[in-house]
C-alpha cells in the first residue's frame, strides 16, 4: 500500500469527529422518542383532568402547547434524516425547548402546586448525560429560573394540597405518578443514551488501534523501501553481468554453466520483481515490468510465473474470467496473489489451486482471485482475527504479516478479501483465501486497446 495513503488513513482515525457525530444523531433519536412520549402522556393527563378529575383548566391553550411540540418533534425527525452532524448546541437548545414546553403546560396548571413539576430533574439528568462542559451548568441555572418564576407567577389550579390523606391525596397520587414517570424514563433513555455513548468509545478505540496499525505499516513500509534501494543497484549490477555471460559463446559452450546462468538470471529477474514490488507499495515505482496489458493475459503470466518460481508438486490453475478486458500490470497486484498463493503452500506443499473469476452480481463487476490448497485450514479463533497483524501459526519471528498486508492493499482499490475453511468449520479441511478487486480500479477505460 502507498505510504502516503497510509498516512492519510492514519490521520483520519486520529479524528474522533465521526465517533462524535454517529453518537449525536442517535441522541438526538432518543429525544424524539421521548418527546413522542411527552406528547401522547400530556394528552393524557389533560384528559384525566379536565373529564374525569373535573378539574378547571384552559384546554384549549394546553392542546395547542402539546401540538406546538409535536410540530417541533416532526421537523426534528426530518432534520435527524439529513445525517448532518448533530453539534452540542443543537441538542442544548433541543432540551430547551422540552423545558419552555414543560414551563408553559405547568403555568397553566398551577406552577408549583402542580405535582409534575418535579419533571425539571427529567430534564437536568438528560442535560448531564448529553451535554458538556457549560451547557450542564446552564441547563441546572435555567431549570431553576423556571421553578421559582412558577412559583410566583402561574395559573390557578383547583387541587387541594391534602398531603395527610396519603394515597387517597390527589396530589400525592401525582407525586407517585410523577416519580414512577421520571423513574422509568431515567433508567429507559438514560441507559440507552450511554449505550451510544459507549458504541462511541468503542469506536473510538477501534480507530486508535487501527491507527497503530497504519503506523506500523508506515514504519514497515520505510524501512523496506530503504533496503529494496540499497538492492536495487547491486542487483542490476548481477543482470547486467549476467547478460554480458549469456552472450559469451566460450561460456554457453558449456552445458552446465549455460543452466546455471539462465537459473541465474530467473532468480536475478525474480528478485528485481520483488523489490519492484516494494518500491510500489511504498508509492515509488521503479519504472520496470509496467506495461498495457489484459487481465486474461495478466493472472495467465502470474501463474505461470508463480508455477516456475516454486518447487510444487501439484498447482492447479483455472481460468474462468470469461470476456477479457484491458488492464495495466501491477507489480502490487502480483505480489499480492504470490503472498496468498505462497501461505497456501507452505500449509499445503502437495497442492494448491488457483482460481480467477469475474463477479458481475454486484454493481461493479470485480476481478475474483481465489486461491484453495489442502492444509489443516484455519483455526476458528484466527477467522474471528482475519487481517490482524501477526495472526499466524507459523512459528518463526516476523510472521503473520503477509495477509494483513494482502487486505490493506486490497483496501486501497475498494476491494476486499475474506478466507474459510473449504468444508465444515474446524481443522484439517484445507482453506480458501478469496480476493475480490473491483475491475473499475484495475482496468483501462473501455476501448482502450492494450499496445
């Protein structure tokens, strides 16, 4: 992978705006809910008041309040499905809002007396929990304001103040309902509210992790980058050598020096292609083996490459990309398939099959490279893992890389890879690793002839 776009990735996951703002839309969800439940509750009560209770109240000014909010509520819900970000101040004012609503319901009906007025602590535990800093402290400041302006300046309301008749009080009763309703709704909203919150930490530390990660590669990255250009000249010192001993007739009159020098030059060759390899996914490109070409044409070369390079009694390789299509060769994209194809050796050195396939179901047709062999497969508790660093059973230093290199590349052209067991779910079925790369990332626009 680019170096530079590792360290693009790594300063996104340094921002915890997106954390932030996936916790503030489901907030703000939770206070609509609420505030559904607002509405249909102070409908309720006013009912019970005005026709069972008789009590005297203005009903129609206390309907239009409790309409007003359900206005509110229904802009709220078209605002949630904008997806914007929900800011700290969106939520302080949206709770202001609940508190003018309460205000005015309890000015109508008796300020203080009323024994809802205990709704406030509602709105300062939710102000707690879903605000910050001096949006708490205002939210307690106005809160207050509005319980001692109702105790001087409200509406009448007929309900006699009988505390010593327990629960045959009217009031108490009140009181007991407004407990049981602020009880229930602290542990429902509040409880779900810090499960956003706690979503929003666990993803916060995801990114950290990944973070780490990506600066591991970053540092990986620069280290090899440095040795494959300390390589790179001595190992084009060795081909060009070796050329001028391919042409040397005293030299290829020789049976076995005229082997040795072409098993030379492969490995030589190899060995450029790999530091290549490197030099690209550091975002360097050594300008060698760049060329037009299909994709047909392209994973036809890689096996065969991969087929003479390696000692393997049995590879299977299947063609079945079906219509071809231009592409320019990418020494990642082959680097990528020989760390695959070479994992799947070292657990299966009897055989190993290569598979390529073209994925049209999904929107954006892909180029599907699978790779199956025979080996134990993987361990459940190194699926749960997959594309971690060092999640190897290789026992030897270092190990554990290669496929978590192999997913970040993929990564970077919108791609994925994901790895089971061929059949069953436990050891000693063979495994399968499939790669899946959209062919918009690899291909050459439409019509373009590969020269």
């Amino acid at each position: 992978m680019p170096l530079h776009r590792l360290v693009k990735s790594a300063e996104f996951l340094r921002n915890p705006r997106a954390a932030d703002a996936a916790a503030g839309i489901k907030n703000l969800q939770q206070l609509i809910q609420l505030r559904w439940m607002a509405v249909i509750g102070q409908v309720f009560t006013i009912e019970v008041a005005h026709h069972s209770l008789r009590l005297t109240i203005p009903l129609h000014q206390m309907l239009m309040v409790v309409g007003c909010l359900a206005v509110f509520n229904v802009v709220s819900l078209l605002r949630l499905r904008t997806g914007v970000q929900v800011r700290n101040v969106e939520l302080f004012l949206a709770l202001l809002v609940d508190v003018a609503v309460l205000t005015t319901q309890l000015y109508l009906s008796g300020g203080t007396s009323n024994p809802f007025v205990f709704l406030y602590l509602l709105q300062i535990a939710l102000g707690a929990i879903l605000l910050r800093g001096a949006y708490i402290w205002s939210m307690v400041a106005i809160n207050t304001a509005c319980f001692a302006l109702l105790a001087n300046y409200h509406l009448p309301l007929e309900l006699p103040q009988d505390l010593h008749q327990g629960l045959s009080s009217l009031y108490v009763i009140g009181l007991l309902v407004c407990f049981v309703l602020n009880a229930i709704l602290v542990v429902v909203f509040i409880t779900r509210i810090n499960l956003n919150l706690r979503e929003r930490d666990a993803r916060l530390a995801a990114a950290r992790r990944r973070r780490v990660e990506e600066e591991h590669i970053v540092r990986m990255g620069l280290l090899a980058s440095g040795a494959a250009h300390e390589l790179g000249t001595p190992l084009s010192t060795l081909a060009v050598i070796l050329g001028d001993w391919a042409h040397d007739e005293e030299l290829m009159g020789d049976e076995v020096l005229r082997e040795d020098i072409a098993e030379m030059r492969t490995q030589v060759q190899r060995c450029k292609s790999i530091v290549s390899g490197i030099l690209l996914s550091a975002g360097e490109a050594r300008g060698e083996e760049s060329e037009q070409t299909t994709v047909c044409r392209f994973v036809d070369a890689l096996a065969e490459e991969w087929r003479t390079t390696r000692t393997m009694p049995a590879f299977s390789y299947r063609n079945d990309f079906g219509e071809d299509t231009p592409m320019v060769s990418d020494t990642t994209l082959k680097q990528m398939a020989f760390n695959v194809l070479d994992n799947a050796r070292d657990a299966s050195p009897q055989w190993v099959e290569l598979v390529i396939t073209r994925d049209d179901a999904a929107e954006a047709p892909a180029l599907c490279i699978t790779v199956n062999d025979a080996g134990p497969g993987f361990a459940p508790g190194m699926l749960d893992h997959l594309g971690e660093p060092y999640q190897s059973t290789k026992q030897r230093p270092g190990s554990g890389l290669g496929l978590y290199l192999v997913m970040n590349v993929a990564r970077t052209l919108g791609g994925s890879v994901t790895a089971r067991n061929r059949t069953g779910d436990g050891e000693g079925s063979g495994a399968q690793v499939s790669i899946r790369l959209p062919l918009a990332a690899i291909a050459l626009p439409r019509g373009h002839r590969p020269a």
